[in-house]
C-alpha cells in the first residue's frame, strides 16, 4: 500500500522499538519520515535503515525547549506534516512508597508535559487533516503494582486526546491514543529491574496475556497507520487497545 505517498510524518522516538516499526511502515507506504531520540547513534542507525529520505533530529522529549527546537528543525527543512505519532515515552516501575518527586517529574516530564508541549509547538506545521497519534498504555486502565507513575501519566494522554480533539477540530486536527499491552522492545531492558527481577515480571505479564505472547511492535505500528491515514476520518478523540485481550478478557 501507499497510503502515505507524498505524505510527511513525525514519530518521537523512532529510533527503537513500536517507534522505529511505525517510521518503517510509514517510510514503506511512501511517507517522508522524521524521527527523534536522544541517542545518537541509535538515530543514525535507524535513519540509515528508514532511506535518504528520512530527517533523525536529536531530541529530548522531556523538555520544552527541545520540543520547540524540534518543530523550528522540521519547519527548516520545508517540511509540513499530515501525521504525528507522538511515541517517545519512559516506562520506570517503583513501589509506591518509593516513589518521589524526580522519579514522578522524569516520568511525566517525558511521557505527559513533553508529550502536551511537543504537540503545541507543532501546531503551525500541522497540514489540514493532519492526524495525531500518542502512544497510551493499557497500564492506564489496569491497577498493576508499581506501575502508579507510568500508568498516571499514560491516562493523561487519554484525556487530551479528548480536550485536543475538540479544539483542534476546526482546523482538521484529530487526535487519538493507541494503547498497546505489552511489546517486545528493549523498553523492558529500560525498567530500571535486574536480570531475576525481569525474568518474574515477563512470566507474570505473560500469564496474564489471554493470546499467550507478548506483541511485535509490527502489530501496534499497523494500528497507528490506520489512526493516522484518512481511512480513520471518523475516528476522533479515543483510544485503540492492541493487547492480546490482557485488559480486555
Ligand atoms: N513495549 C511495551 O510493552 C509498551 C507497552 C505500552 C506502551 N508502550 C509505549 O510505547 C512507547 C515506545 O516504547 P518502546 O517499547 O518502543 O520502547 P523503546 O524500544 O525503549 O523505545 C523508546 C523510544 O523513545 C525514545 N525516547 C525515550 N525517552 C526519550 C526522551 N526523553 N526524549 C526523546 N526520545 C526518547 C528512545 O530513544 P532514546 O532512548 O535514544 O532517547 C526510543 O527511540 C513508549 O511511550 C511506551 O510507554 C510500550
């Protein structure tokens, strides 16, 4: 298919995992794709794999400067957008006594107030019909120990998909959150777990997953093609669940 030929598309953290699935299927249906990491190297990876065509810009995605300076890098290079996968995210699992205020701030710093603000600073490169698409979680919508933080910050995203839908409808903007259960990606390296810990945690999610496996990043990067496409014109201000029915059954 060549849905996104002619099209350009931003993907936050497209240097690894659901986020760099999403720039390859994107960069396959023809889309001119930027994407974004902290890492260098991890980017120039990526970017070489996605074509000539791919723009990686280095970003932090938890902070508002960086945010700005993101949408300042596309609108230099011409670039106008009709799709935003807004992905990059942390996920940082800790007991709730645990918790305290940095590991609260670096959590919604990146995957709610970066997520908020990149959003805004991108406003004026948005196309009409543009199509925004933000990386949820069913943690959202499941009491899973230690995930409070993540999962907080993860239902925010739900919400403005709600708020932002309705203001930025007039100008042929819709926003929805597509909401995966658990993905093989090195995320799950990023939990902050040593090597026993995280070995427990895979047996457990995967017992609670009805389908038996955990989910290729393919399968959520197929969901927000179809969010970001025209195909979804009436889809608006919702969420799509992609887990193997963990939340669901
Ligand atoms: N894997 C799952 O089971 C799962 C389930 C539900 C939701 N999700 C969500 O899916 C999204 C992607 O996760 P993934 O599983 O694909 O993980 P991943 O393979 O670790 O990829 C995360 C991507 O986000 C980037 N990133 C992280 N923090 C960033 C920051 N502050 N600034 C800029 N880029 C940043 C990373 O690049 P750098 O590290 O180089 O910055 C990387 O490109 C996240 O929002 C996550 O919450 C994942």
């Amino acid at each position: 298919m060549t849905r996104f030929q002619g099209r350009s598309v931003l993907v936050t953290g497209g240097s690894s995992g659901i986020g760099f699935a999403a720039a390859k299927a994107f960069a396959d249906e023809g889309a001119r794709v930027v994407i974004t990491g902290r890492d260098a190297d991890a980017l120039d990876t990526a970017r070489t794999q996605l074509g000539a065509n791919a723009l990686a810009v280095r970003n932090d995605a938890g902070s508002i400067a960086s945010a700005r300076e993101l949408a300042a890098a596309i609108d230099a290079a011409g670039i106008r957008l009709d799709a935003v996968f807004v992905n990059a995210g942390t996920a940082k699992f800790a007991p709730f006594p645990e918790v305290d205020e940095a590991f609260w701030d670096a959590t919604f710093n990146t995957n709610a107030k970066g997520a908020y603000f990149q959003i805004q600073a991108l406003l004026p490169l948005l196309n009409k019909g543009a199509s925004i698409v933000m990386n949820g979680s069913i943690n959202a919508h499941i009491g899973m120990p230690a995930s409070s933080v993540y999962a907080a910050s993860k239902a925010a995203l739900i919400s403005l998909a709600k708020t932002l839908s309705a203001e930025l409808l007039p100008q042929g903007v819709r926003v929805n959150v597509v909401s995966p259960g658990p993905v093989q990606t090195p995320l799950y390296g990023k939990l902050g777990l040593d090597a026993a810990a995280l070995e427990a945690t895979a047996a457990q999610i995967l017992a609670q997953v009805p389908v038996g496996r955990f989910g290729k990043p393919e399968e959520i990067a197929s969901t927000v093609l179809h969010l970001a496409a025209p195909e979804s014109a009436f889809i608006v201000g919702t969420e799509i669940i992609v887990d193997g029915g963990m939340s669901q059954l």
